[in-house]
C-alpha cells in the first residue's frame, strides 16, 4: 500500500487533566482531522484505559484505519499498552507512532503555545506513521540458563528463585566462601534473626540444589554474545601446582550481584588509623558475636565504660567540607542501613551489657523500613544518650587528659541549641557506609552503565528496576544501591522473574528496531563497521556475486542497538534502521516545518 493510500487513526488523550489542563484538546482535534491521510481523529479522558484501546481497536478491525497514532504521555509508560491493543486487532503491532503531549508539551508549556506545539508534534507523528511497515520481531533462540556474577544473598537467592523454575543456574564467586557481607553480621536488624543462620539455610539449598553450578575463587576473563547466546570465559586461582583452570559458560542471560563493601575512613579521619581505641562498627559486630553478655563490655581485654558511636561516616558527604578520595570521589549518597545496623548493636550493648553508656552522634536518623523506628524508640528506653550535629561542625576526637578514658570526643550539640561538649570515651565507633564492589573493568567489557555514585545504573528505578539497557543482563542486590538484607532478598527476587520469564519459552523475540543492509547498494567500505557502537553487531563478510567476491556489510539482529550510527556514515546510503528509515525523519522535519502546523 502506497504512502497515499494510507489511513491513519489518531487518539489524542486528556490524561485526566494533565493535558487537558493546559492544551486545548479538542481543538487538536481539529487541526489533526483536516491533516494529509488522517482518516480518524478522536479524544479520550485516558487513552490507556479499556475503552481507549477499544476504540483503536474497533477502528483497526471494521478497516478505517490502518496506521496508529496515539498522542497522550511519554512512550515508555504506555508504548506496550498500545502495541499489545493493536495486536489484539489482528493487526501488526509496529505500525503505531507515539507523539508526547504530555512531558513535552502540558508539562513545559500553556496557553496557545501548548496547543499550537501539540498539533505540530501530532503531524510529525502521523508524517512518519504513513510511511511504517509491518515489522516481525527478531526471534532468537535462547539457551535456558543463566549465569549469576556474586555469591552474596542477593546472588544465591537469586540462583535459588531460577533454578526453581527448571532454569539451569552457574552461580560465580571471586572469594572463596559463598555469603559476601552476610559472613560479616551477628544479628540482622530489625528481626534479630541470626545472620550466620539465615546464610546456612540457604547455603544448603544452593549447594544442594542440582539445577545449580558454583565456582569459588574465579575470575571473569571475557564476555561475548547477547541476549540467549552469552559466553562467559572465567578462570579459577592458581592451585597447589601454581595451574589455572580455564571453563567456558554458555548462558541465556547473565545477573549482577556484585555487591558491595563498607567505606574504609582515611587516615586521621576521626581518629581513624591514629587512635585505637577508635573503630568501624564492622569491627565491632565480630566483637559482639564473641561476647554475650557481662556487666561491662570487654575490648581487647579493655572495660568499656563509655562509647561513643558516630553516624554517616563515608557517606552524605558534601564537597568542599568532606575529603575526596585520591580518585576525587564523594560519597554524597544516604548509605540507608547504617543507622538501623547502628541502633541495632547499641540496644544489644545496652541490654547485655549495661554497665557500658552509648552516646550515639548523628546528623539524622533514618530509620526507613517496617519495624526500624522501633529500633530508635528501643534505644531510647534503654538509655542510649543521643546527641546531632551539622555537617560543617563534626565531632572532634582528641587524647584525653584524664587517665580514666582513653579520648575526649567534643560536639557542638544541636539539640541543646549548639552547646558544646566533651564526652570522655573508651571506644569510639565508626558507622562507615556502602560503597559497590569495583568491577569497572567487568561494566566496561559488558557495556553496562555505572551511575555518578559509581553503583551500577538500572535503566529506570521504577519501570525496568532491575534491566540493564543490554538486553538480557539484570542486576540484583547491593551493587545496584545500599539495600539491606530484605531489600536485597527481594531484589534477586525481582531479577530471578524476569530473567526466568525471558528464557522460559527457549526463544526470545526482539523488537525489530534494528539496521538492515541493503546489499544492492552496499560497497564494503567498513566504514559503519568502525562506526558501530556494538562490538559484534555489524562486520563485513565476504560474498559471492556471479562468480566475484565482493565485502558486504552484515548485521547481527539480535546485537544491534538500533542506534543509527551505521547509518550516518554509509556514502551509499546502503544502512537503514527499521521503524526509523530517514526518509520517516525526513517527512518528520517537513511536516514540522511546513507553514500549515509551525509554531
């Protein structure tokens, strides 16, 4: 069918106001149903709803349209919604255009600007919806495993929630023990379950488990493949007899559990490093594992009569009062966990040992997540001294000039209006926050993204929460953001589904969004092949054409991202993107441009 003969549908949505409030809709409706090849114009108060996708869907199925074009808010909220109604029709899912008129127009604009921006953004919408083509989805067929990097909790829950769904799982870890930070707590807050319990459980079902593989004290050499088709070269340490054993993963998708580790204060950093009576509360909780309870709390055989407990150490930094790292970096995140983890071990010091008094020194409390405040309020009834200061006014720990106490800690204490004070201290405690483990190295062989927090970078904290733009690579857990345990838990969770949802059918279909060669016009200059922003995705391959070898651009589907970047460089014009040839940006441009629809 001819760019002419085309009939285009478009649904202009009010969104409840949102639109509606600051562009005058049904005027766009207007101005669209007068437009070249619109054969239907309609409005709904919420085109997401049922009976807007039944309009389409009524219109797609009786033939007054062919084409969708379907203005309301941005694409990704509602793009699925709106394919899944028209495939519904019996027809194609890929001849639907989106125009923005939410995000890009009510939300920045009012008045006749809106209006008028509205209409123009509709007729590049349907300019480009004449001229789609029914597309099929790349089918790839997908190896049903899945390879987790991390052997965490977040890593073995995520192996254990796959595996039970007949999915094969290789589970791999760079130290020797499976647990990661689990190995390092007492008792998890604010449950009070035993750490080492809650890991021994689920070390006997992953060790146990037979859809499960694990390798301890690895490393990941190379990754290559996508989605389905991934290959992963590790490499274990040097044994006895000083040889390293080389395996091969060939695995259907991969998950980042990676992890994370606690800041480590620099040098002098209240006293860190200078005083030994000054510690991080990772110290501390093996001290707490050892010693149950006595009337004083005993420290390398030294009674500890005062304890001072300072929080937000290494995280909520704030540059230009804080001390970068040599790398620059600032932690200005909230590390979340440390002030549960925190209170948690000043009510069990209290409660085993009171003989010993707390001043807990903080800037805030966050005690976030269910049964937490109650942590505070506990910590208040035993007796726990808490006292806030600012951030350009942190404590100070100096020697102490009186022989029964160690250091004097001095405060400038907001909750008394600033007053300052010296508490004289046996131990201070550092609560130091959540940093990720580096794999640098590992994001930049896989081209994942890592946020300015150095965490690695989801590609939307609500929508897809636990995908990497790399189709087929999640990630779970604290190498993602400071999560604790139960946050982490169900992070692997919520990775485990989709990536069991993924390769559960043993294939996978892609969104056909990607470049496609015409070889007619092909010369093999190379030049799209240095220009492709995917490793793999495009090469040139030698073909026989009656009887002469000729170099010929290739495209791997299933690796493309769609980018255009080929396209751009070609002479030819030999590259296309399917869903968004240039001629579609052309008429775009023009019907933006045109005098009939400019601004």
């Amino acid at each position: 069918m001819s760019e002419k003969n085309q009939k285009v549908g478009v649904y202009i949505c009010y969104c409840g106001g949102n639109i509606s409030d600051h562009v005058d809709v049904e005027e766009v409706r207007n101005r669209v149903e007068k437009m070249p090849g619109v054969a239907v114009a309609k409005t709904e108060m919420f085109m997401c709803s049922d009976p807007g996708q039944e309009m389409i869907i009524e219109d797609l199925k009786s033939g007054k349209i062919d084409r969708v074009v379907v203005a309301s808010c941005a694409p990704s909220l509602h793009e699925t919604t709106f394919r899944g109604a028209i495939k519904r029709a019996g027809s194609n899912p890929f001849i639907y255009e989106h125009a923005n008129i939410r995000e890009q127009v009510s939300w920045v604009h009012h008045g006749d600007t809106a209006t008028d921006k509205a209409a123009v953004l509709i007729a590049s919408a349907t300019a480009k919806a004449k001229l789609l083509k029914p597309l099929d989805p790349i089918r790839v067929e997908a190896k049903k495993h899945t390879t987790i990097i991390g052997g965490g909790i977040a890593g073995i829950k995520t192996a254990l929630d796959i595996a039970q769904t007949g999915i094969e799982v290789t589970l791999i870890e760079k130290s020797a023990i499976l647990g990661g930070q689990l190995n390092n707590l007492d008792r998890l807050a604010p449950s009070g379950e035993k750490a080492s319990e809650v890991l021994q459980e689920l070390l006997d079902q992953v060790v146990n488990h037979k859809s499960i593989t694990i390798h301890t004290d690895c490393k990941i050499q190379d990754v290559k493949g996508y989605v389905g088709n991934f290959s992963l070269d590790i490499v274990t340490k040097p044994d006895n007899n000083n040889i390293n054993k080389k395996l091969t993963i060939d695995t259907g998708a991969i998950v980042m559990a990676t992890g994370s580790v606690s800041y480590t204060p620099f040098d002098g950093e209240y006293g860190f490093g200078r005083h030994e009576q000054v510690i991080t509360l990772k110290d501390l909780i093996p001290i707490l594992k050892e010693k149950k309870s006595g009337s004083v709390l005993e420290v390398n055989g030294k009674t500890i009569k005062n304890m001072v407990m300072i929080h937000c150490v290494g995280s909520r930094q704030i540059p230009g009062i804080h001390q970068p790292k040599e790398n620059g970096q600032l932690n200005e995140y909230c590390s979340r966990t440390c002030c549960a983890a925190m209170l948690n071990a000043s009510n069990q010091i209290r409660e085993n040992f009171p003989g010993t008094g707390i001043y807990e020194m903080y800037r805030d409390i966050r005690t976030y997540g269910r049964g937490q405040e109650e942590l505070y309020s506990q910590a208040s009834k035993n007796k726990v001294v808490f006292m806030r200061y600012e951030a350009d006014a942190q404590p100070e720990i100096t020697p102490s000039s009186n022989t029964d106490y160690p250091l004097l800690v001095k405060i400038k204490d907001s909750l008394t209006f600033n007053e300052e004070m010296d508490v004289p201290a046996d131990l201070v405690v550092l609560a130091t926050g959540i940093e990720p483990e580096d794999v640098s190295g590992l994001a930049s062989m896989m081209k994942l993204p890592i946020g300015t927090d150095k965490f690695l970078l989801e590609v939307h904290p609500k929508l897809r929460p636990v995908e990497f733009p790399i189709t087929g690579v999640f990630l779970a857990g604290t190498c993602q953001a400071p999560m604790d345990v139960g946050e982490a838990a169900n992070a692997a969770g919520a990775a485990a589904v989709k990536a069991s949802a993924l390769l559960s059918k043993g294939y996978i279909e892609l969104d056909p969004f990607v470049a496609q060669v015409d070889m007619d016009k092909c010369q093999g200059h190379g030049a799209c092949v240095a220009a492709c922003l995917k490793e793999g995705a495009l090469e040139l391959t030698e073909v026989n054409i009656e009887g002469k070898i000729h170099k010929k651009a290739r495209v791997t589907a299933a690796m493309c991202l769609g980018c255009g970047a080929c396209a751009a460089v070609c002479p030819e014009k030999a590259i296309d993107i399917n869903g968004w040839a240039l001629k579609q940006y052309e008429d775009m441009v023009d019907a933006i441009v045109s005098d009939g629809f400019a601004v």
